[in-house]
C-alpha cells in the first residue's frame, strides 16, 4: 500500500496547488460574472441569466486548464529526472499510470461536484437579489431542466445524461494520464486533446437529446478503452 500512496503523492504534489489555485480563481471569476450582470439594468429569467453571465464559458476554460495540469504529471521537460524517478519507484509502469488515472478521475469528479455548488449557490442568490415577478418556487427546478449547461451539469431524471458525464470523466482520467507516458516513450499522446475539446464544445446540450448523448458514450468508452489496452498491452503508440 505504502508504494502506491508513494505514486500518487508524485500526482498531488505536481498538481494540488495548481488545481486548488484554478478552482479558485474559476470560482472568483464567475461570482464576478453574475454580480457584474445581476448589476445591469436588464432583467432576465434564470435560464437566460445563467448564459448571458458567461459563466459556462468561464466553466470550460477552467475545464481546459485542469486538462492541461493533469496532463503535465508525469511529463519529462528539459533537465527534469522524471523518467529516473520513475523507474526508481517498486511498481511497474504501466500501474503507476493506471493510478495517476485514478487521481485524475478524482480531480474531475471535484471540479464538476465544485462547479455544481457554484451554480446552486449563484441559483439561490438570484431568487434574493431578483424581482419576484421573475421568479417562483419551481424557477431552480425549471432551469435544471431548461437550461442546456444546468441540465448538462445536472441531469435530474435523464440516465443516459448521467451515463455520459461519467463515461467523460472516466475518458478523461485515462487519457490525461497517458499522455506523458506516451510522451516519455517518444510517442504522440492526442486522445486527451480531442477529447477535452469534444467535452468543451458539446458537454452543454438540451434535455432529452439521446441521440447525442449516445454518440458522447460510445466515443469517450471507446478512446478510454483504447487507451487502457495500450497502457498495458501495447506500446501506447497513438493512445
């Protein structure tokens, strides 16, 4: 156990103040965003509130830069002994990129559960700052359901919403973490870019599109899966 703890303390220590830093300056900025527009003139619903904010702009740059950290653990640079420390280390290569996938599902799994508590925190603020003429006690529920970035982040009763936002956290994990490997094995490590610009241009959609959310599941199962077999079957050649 204590080699294991070992492995993924290289994660967290390359990582945690980084992470940490960015969920608190996305968190800033899109508290920022909602007062500077709660302080305009204009009056909006909830749905349209939570858009004309930008905050789920705000949210997906956050989302690309945690994918750009995750995927520097483990990274060789210029003069780094990443690869010596590495290889000094009593388990196998391929199960320290296996657990660096673990962490990094981790990190993922907080950004979304953080963002969620943003946005419930910023939904509550509206109904106290709003004229009641706007608003009314389903407003929250309603925009959940209307609102394609609300809905995206919490699907309520739709399965294969959920199936989706797990089958990505799942790619993303894996495929952020074999990015360095391939890159110390002098390989080209791509999955991870697609799919965080994948996730980043389709991850809000509307209530009841199955169609794209299947299509989501099948892509992002399919790279992870790929990308699984070359960590420990193959040489990690394209994965």
């Amino acid at each position: 156990m204590k080699k294991y703890l070992s492995v993924l303390m290289i994660a967290s220590r390359s990582t945690l103040y980084k992470v940490i830093g960015l969920l608190f300056l996305m968190t800033a900025a899109e508290i920022l965003a909602f007062v500077k527009l709660s302080n305009s003139e204009n009056l909006y619903t909830l749905e349209t509130f939570i858009t004309e904010s930008h905050i789920p702009l705000i949210s997906g740059i956050g989302f690309l830069a945690l994918c750009f950290i995750l995927s520097m653990v483990g990274f060789e640079t210029s003069g780094s002994k990443i690869r010596y420390s590495i290889k000094r280390l009593p388990v196998h290569e391929k199960t320290i990129v296996s657990l660096w996938s673990l962490y990094h599902m981790g990190c993922f799994l907080i950004f979304w559960a953080l963002q969620l508590l943003i946005l419930l925190f910023l939904c509550y603020q509206y109904t106290r700052i709003t004229d009641p003429l706007y608003w009314h006690n389903q407003t929250l529920f309603l925009a959940f359901y209307q609102n394609p970035f609300l809905h995206s982040l919490l699907p309520l009763e739709e399965g294969s919403r959920w199936v989706r936002n797990g089958a990505m956290i799942f790619a993303l994990g894996i495929t952020s973490a074999s990015f360095s490997l391939n890159q110390r094995r002098d390989k080209k490590g791509i999955s991870i870019v697609v799919l965080a610009a994948l996730t980043f241009l389709s991850f809000s959609q509307d209530m009841g599109d199955f169609g794209a959310d299947l299509f989501l599941i099948i892509v992002t199962l399919s790279v992870s899966i790929y990308a699984f077999y070359k960590i420990w079957w193959g040489d990690c050649h394209d994965c």
